[in-house]
C-alpha cells in the first residue's frame, strides 16, 4: 500500500475545472459506451424468459418462431453465456474507468505540493516517487479497462450471431416444412396365382387408413 501523507492546506486539495474535465468528459463518454453494452446484454437475456413465459402457450406465427428458436439448445446456451460474460466485462469496465479517475485525482494533488511552501523538499521527492507509482498503477488499470471493453463488445457481438443463427434456422425449418406437399401413398401388389402375377383390383394401400 502507498503511504499518503494528509493535505496541510486547502491549497492541495483544489484542483481547477480545467485541469480534470478532459479527463472526466472522455472517460464519461466510455462509460456511456460500457452502460450500453451492459443494457443490451441483460436485455437478451430477459428476452429469453419472456419467450419462456409468454410463447409457449400461444399459437401465432411469430410464438411458433421464438419456440422453434428455443429448441436450438446449443445456440440459446452459448447466447446466455456469451450475454453473461459481455455484462460481467461492461461492469468491470465502469469499475476501473472510476478508480482510473481516482488515480488521476490523487496524481493532480500530489503534483500540486510540487509548487507549494507547506511541504519539504525530501517531502515533495517522496511525493514525485509516489506520482510514479500511482502512474504505473494507472497505466495497469487503463490497460484491464480497454481490455474488458473490447471482451464485452466481442461477447455481445457473438452472442447476437449466435441466436441470430439460431432464428434463421428455425425460420428456414419452417419454411421447409411448409413447402412439402403430401407424400403420395404407394401401394404394395398382394401375388395372385403360383407364379406371382398379380391383379390390380387385389391391390393394398400402404396408407393407414
């Protein structure tokens, strides 16, 4: 753990708007991003419990779509897995966007003390060998940030391939089954005389009756 030493005047803790707000206005805008991704994502898998809950019972087109959907196990699965961990990833990246900006704060202040009189100069070095610290801290966070920012984007896009895939193969098993007609019914000849000739009229359907 990093020792900080407590502000001796009002003078370390002010920061002017100028000096943060860029930080804070793109940071703001990839957390944006981040809450979007987490929203579709729970918002996939709610659908499937609304498919659940409300498509089983009915026999409209669209109900029997969703349901032939569904019977693609494979596909559901890997969707709610992939929807999971894309939600998983967005929530760590608004985690560490946050704590980036603490890291950011805290650096301000110490540099700061750089330029004013409360402090020593063995204080104000060990303040520019914390800043390092905290930089290289940072450095790490920002890089677990984009990372999981990007696993979320790949996750949900993957997702939304999978039951994609899933729906348009049950939207072609439907058209498939609707564009067959009726299997003619053969007919098996029953032998009529020793040497198997056979007689139309003797004739039996294979069609149950």
């Amino acid at each position: 753990m990093l020792r900080r030493l407590p502000a001796r005047a009002i003078s370390d803790l002010c920061l002017t708007e100028s000096e943060y707000k860029a930080d804070f206005d793109i940071a703001s805008k990839f957390q944006s991003f981040s809450s979007e991704i987490l929203k579709l994502s729970l918002l996939g898998i709610g659908l499937f419990g609304f498919i659940l809950s409300h498509c089983g019972n009915e026999n409209g087109v669209r109900a029997q779509l969703l349901s032939q959907t569904l019977t693609y196990e494979r596909y559901v699965q890997a969707t709610l897995v992939l929807f999971g961990l894309a939600s998983a990833c967005a929530l760590l990246h608004g985690f560490l966007s946050t704590k980036c900006l603490g890291y950011q704060i805290h650096i301000l202040r110490l540099l700061k003390r750089q330029d004013s009189t409360e402090w020593t100069d063995d204080e104000k070095k060990s303040s520019r060998h914390e800043v390092v610290k905290l930089q290289r801290s940072q450095r790490r966070i920002l890089a677990a940030g984009i990372h999981s920012l990007g696993l979320a984007c790949l996750f949900l896009g993957v997702g939304g391939l999978a039951i994609s895939i899933a729906f348009v193969q049950a939207i072609h098993d439907r058209a498939k089954n609707n564009t067959m007609g009726p299997v003619p019914s053969a007919t098996l000849r029953a032998p009529d005389g020793p040497y198997g000739h056979t007689d139309p009229a003797k004739s039996v359907p294979l069609t149950p009756k």
